[in-house]
C-alpha cells in the first residue's frame, strides 16, 4: 500500500513540477510544432491529405483526445488485471 502511494505522488510530482519550472510556457501538441518545423526545413512543402474532419474547437480537441487516453488505459488496464487473474488462478 505504501509503495502504491509513493508511485502515485511521484506520478503527481512529475506532471506538477514542469508546470512551475516553465512558468508562462505553452504546452503545445507536437503537431503544431512539426508543422512548423516542415515549414522552415521545406516553405514548398504540401501535406499529402487534409483531415476528414476538424473539430469545432480545441476543447473539443483536447476532450476527444482525453477520451482516447482513457478508453486505451481502460483497455490496458483490464488485460493487465485479467493476465494477473489467470496468473493466480493456475
């Protein structure tokens, strides 16, 4: 139990801590960064294929990739807890 709190403030500490050493930093996705670095490498540059579809807005963006975080942790979760069952089981 105690090993489990300890992992869980360290986990707590390392998504904190950034947040006071780079105060003021954005904390952009890596896509906007990799555009602008094609952009400086490459000005004549054309993406191969534009987005299916754009989300209205970057809460939306930020909600629909929060949701495919947790039902990929949901899934990770479950099998790890399901091979540890079949693991105590036999």
């Amino acid at each position: 139990m105690k090993k489990n709190l300890l992992l869980l403030a360290v986990v707590v500490l390392l998504a904190i801590i950034p947040l006071f050493i780079q105060k003021g930093a954005d904390f952009e996705g890596a896509d906007g960064e990799a555009e602008a670095a094609i952009g400086e490498i490459d000005a004549s540059y054309e993406p191969w294929f534009e987005s299916l579809w754009e989300p209205p807005s970057g809460e939306i963006e930020s909600l629909l990739f929060a949701l495919q975080a947790a039902i990929g942790a949901g899934f990770i979760g479950y099998f790890i807890g399901l091979m540890r069952g079949k693991h105590k089981e036999g």
